[in-house]
C-alpha cells in the first residue's frame, strides 16, 4: 500500500516492565527530589482514580551521554549505549492494561478482550514471507503465560499465519530447535516419494471439504515442513559464525551466552526471509524478569544478560547491510513509577515509559517525545501502543486502517478503531 521501508521486524521482547527512569529517560528532577513525598492517582487495582502519598525514588545507576545525539544512558546498559547513534527513542509511550496479562496482550494483539490475531501474525498475513522454505512467523523462546499462545497466535485469521514457536522459557536456548527436522533413516528420494503420496491423500480430504480452514493449514504446513528439511537445519546451525562474531553476541561469557544465542538466532532468520521474528526475555513464573517490586538492584542481572547480546545484534545487522530494512523494537509491555515501592522497587506503570526502534526507516539518533519532569506520564510526543503498531505496519508498507479482516460480521484490524502513524519519527 505503500512503499516499504522495512522487510522484516526482529522485535525483542523485555518482559516484565522495565525501568525507563533507571534506564533511557533521564530525570535530573527526580534525582533532586528523591525522598520526597509527593501525591499520586493510582492506576492499579484498589488504588485506581485514588489520590495517595508516595515517596520519589532516584534512579540506581549513574546516567552519562552518548553518541555525537547525546543520548543519556544509565549505567544499565553500556553496550547498547555505544548505538545510540543508529537508535530511535520513544520517551513518551503509554499503553493500556496495569498488570501483566492485559498489558502484554495489548503489546501483542492490540486489545485485551476477545481473541485477536498477534502482530507478527497481522505482518505476515499482509506481506506473506520472504522465503517459502521457512516459517514466516517465529517466536524464539516464547512464555506459556500472560497471554501465553495468545501472543503469537492467528485468532480468526487463517491458521497460516500462527507463529512458529522454537523453545520455550526457561528452557536452555540451545533447545530451541525444530525437533525432528531430519531423517536418518530414509533417503530423499524416498522421502520425496512418501511425502507425495500422503500429501495427494490430504488433498482428496481438502476437496471434500474446502470450508475447512484448520485443514487446509495442516496440509499446507505438511508442505512447509517437508521444505524447511533442506532449509532450515542450515539457519539454525550457529556453528557456521566466526569465533568473533559468537564474541560479539556474548557467547563466550556464561551470564549473556543464552540470551547472545536468541539474539543470533534472530539474526540468521532474518537473513534467511522470515518476516517477523521474536526474541524473548521472558519466563513462566507469576512474576517475569524486569518485575521488580521489591528488589529494583535485580534489573542489573536483566540488564547484563541482554544489554551485550542487543547490541551484538544492533552491530551485525549493521556491517552485513541488514540494518538498512529490518527494524528492530526493543521494548516491554509499560515502564515502571518513579516512586518507590516496597522499600526497594518500582510499581507498574502504563502511563508513561520508553522504547526503541532502529533501523527500517526510522530516524537514528533521534528522541522523540518525554515524560513528566519526574517521569511519571507522557506529556510530550505521546505514543499510544496502538501507534506504535500502525507505525511499524506503515514501515512494512502497509495502511493499518485497510489491513483488515472480516469476521463475526465485521472488519477487524490490529489497531481497532484507533492509532495513527507517528510520521516525526520517519526518515
């Protein structure tokens, strides 16, 4: 619909909230004024519209300036603050939904009520994948929880265009593979001659009953299955990488080897066509990883766990031409308040908190909207989650208000009724 300024999206999920004011948005206010007791309107459960005394509590870690664009960068992140140069920040997003479950299946599908389709799965069923011998849709070590299946799933769209899971987790990365993907036993021509056979049954069965469309994906995935044995055992063997480019992803040192493996991963598919690629930093218990309530020091075991791996990322996709139409999204499902909470964290905080993109036609170096002198709401440049989706679907090239789906008797669309695309943020 329009012309495209990103092939592929590589989007790397932090899940649990990180802190944007410990992190990217620097607030020399909140520094000032830590220990302060200030009134707030909470947003969560008994404390919603309620007006409460809470006390500011200062970032953490050190901030210091980088890049000839001078971003601030906290002590968090010193890897990733090295590419600020190629970085676009959205200091002024603010998104719907208080805890977990709602928030991040609002990141993911647009809306918190009934079953939609995953963005990933909105991606692909407009723009198809780039190479029919992989999955155009895959999520790389995906949660089980908040959401679960939900947040890489087709909902109403045809079954196609469901994610392709590799791993889970909590599980090693090394396990994230596709079980099965060869035979040892058999030849291919035999295979071939097998495979043919079963496939001309399928199709009777198609025939008899061309209303079906969970049927028809099976067979069609039988076809994908059968195509990605001479494709995909080649992108998924990291073996191939240089020992310094392993280095780059952190894969040498114990702390950032499993994440530095997603982030790899992600690159290599990339490569190879697929569409939409996910990286998660999750795991399956009640709280995930950046969900400090009471422990806000436990941020740093995150930070030194993906910061190294992300940026390895943000380098290799540059120096092999990548960078140029892949955007990248790092980012979680809302920040977390300047006040403290428990002694020693930070509540949720949907009202306001950062991301980043790169690449994919997006301007580098550039900060775009703020926070509150605290940094409490976005005030300035405010980017709903619903933008934000109707911008990268504008950078695929297509129109997120004629990206629709009819179903149940009406059209349906990743941003519902709403979002506009943040145009100040394109190259």
């Amino acid at each position: 619909m329009f012309r495209a300024r990103a092939k592929r999206v590589i989007f790397i999920l932090m899940h649990g909230g990180p802190s944007h004011v410990d992190s990217f948005d620097y607030k020399p206010e909140l520094i000032e004024r830590d220990g302060q007791s200030i009134e707030f309107t909470g947003v969560r459960f008994n404390t919603f519209g309620k007006k409460s005394q809470r006390t500011l509590m200062k970032p953490l870690w050190k901030f210091q300036q980088y890049g000839q664009c001078g971003q601030h960068v906290s002590e968090l992140f010193p890897n990733i603050a090295e590419h600020v140069d190629d970085l676009c920040f959205l200091h002024g997003m603010h998104t719907e939904g208080v805890a977990h479950g709602p928030s991040t299946l609002f990141l993911h599908c647009g809306a918190t009520n009934l079953v939609r389709p995953s963005v990933g799965s909105w991606v692909t069923y407009g723009l198809g994948t780039e190479n029919q011998n992989l999955p155009g849709f895959v999520t790389i070590c995906p949660s089980s929880s908040k959401g679960g299946p939900r947040n890489y799933g087709n909902a109403f769209l045809p079954a196609i265009y469901q994610g392709t899971t590799l791993g889970r987790a909590m599980l090693p990365a090394t396990e994230a593979r596709i079980r099965h993907l060869t035979n040892e036993r058999l030849d291919k021509p035999e295979l071939q001659r097998m495979f043919d056979q079963l496939q001309a049954l399928n199709r009777q069965q198609v025939s008899r009953r061309p209303e079906d469309d969970e049927l028809a994906a099976v067979v069609e995935s039988y076809e994908l299955a059968f195509r990605m044995q001479m494709k995909a055992p080649e992108t998924l063997d990291l073996s191939r990488e240089t020992p310094e480019t392993l280095r780059m992803y952190g894969m040498d040192e114990s702390h950032t080897e499993n994440f530095g493996r997603q982030c790899l991963m992600a690159r290599r598919l990339a490569e190879a066509g697929v569409r939409y690629i996910q990286v998660n930093y999750s795991d399956e218990s009640p709280n995930p990883r950046w969900d400090q309530h009471s422990n806000m020091p436990k941020h740093m075991d995150h930070a030194r766990a993906t910061d190294k791996p992300v940026a390895g990322l943000l380098a290799d996709l540059k120096r092999r031409g990548l960078l140029d139409d892949t955007l990248v999204w790092w980012g979680g499902e809302f920040g977390r308040t300047p006040f403290n909470q428990s002694n020693n964290g930070r509540d949720h905080n949907p009202r306001g908190f950062t991301v980043f993109l790169a690449g994919g036609g997006v301007k580098a170096g550039f900060r775009y909207g703020a926070t509150d002198e605290i940094g409490d709401s976005a005030v300035e440049g405010r980017v709903h989650m619903r933008d934000l989706h109707a911008t990268i679907l504008h950078l695929l090239g297509m129109d997120h208000e004629r990206l629709t789906y009819r179903y149940a008797g009406r059209d349906f669309r990743l941003t519902d009724i709403a979002g506009r695309v943040v145009k100040d943020i394109i190259a």
